[in-house]
C-alpha cells in the first residue's frame, strides 16, 4: 500500500512537474495518472470533436475549484499564498498544437 494524496496535492504534483518521471506508464502513481489526463483534456480540447470544449471548460472549472478552492455566496474571495494555473485560451479559432501530437 503506497501513502494516501489529497486531490490538491496530487494536482499540484502534476502542476509542478509537466513531464513525467518515467516514460513507462505502468511505473506512474494511479493519481498521477488521472491529474495528467484531466490536465490533458483541460489544456487541449479537439474543436472537431462534439462537447470537447465543454468537457475542457468543465476540466478547468474542477482543477481550479481543487486548487484555489471555491467559497460559499457572501463571503469573501479564498486567499492563498500563491496559486497560478496557466490554461489554454479557448476562444481563439485555432488552438496552438503541443509538442509530440499529431
């Protein structure tokens, strides 16, 4: 049994380090795993795919709420220390193409 990761920190894991320790998948954490998929469909919506921007924006809308937190109408705005997520523009006509896709 490995040591349990909050879904905050293993976000942050990922966040942190883009590219993998390893390039054997079988090797990776399971949380790792899932954090880099969901970063994957955050970051890179195919437009020709149908309900791939909505999925993208409901990526970005989770990671987010995980990361930074979300806080109840009223009260004031969550502070952290410092919390930056760099995400694709989606509403550009062409989205840019990341290294090593096709």
């Amino acid at each position: 049994m490995g040591t349990q990761v909050t879904v905050q920190k293993a976000l942050q894991l990922v966040a942190s380090h883009p590219d993998p320790e390893t390039d054997v998948v079988l090797d990776l954490r399971v949380h790792e795993l899932v954090c880099r998929a969901l970063f994957e469909i955050a970051n890179s919506p195919d437009v020709k795919v149908r309900g791939s921007m909505s999925r993208a924006t409901r990526a970005q809308r989770l990671i987010m709420n995980r990361m930074v937190g979300v806080r109840r109408k009223g009260t004031h705005p969550a502070a952290r220390k410092t919390a930056a997520l760099k995400f694709v523009d989606l509403t550009q006509a062409e989205l840019p193409r990341q290294q090593g896709s096709t």
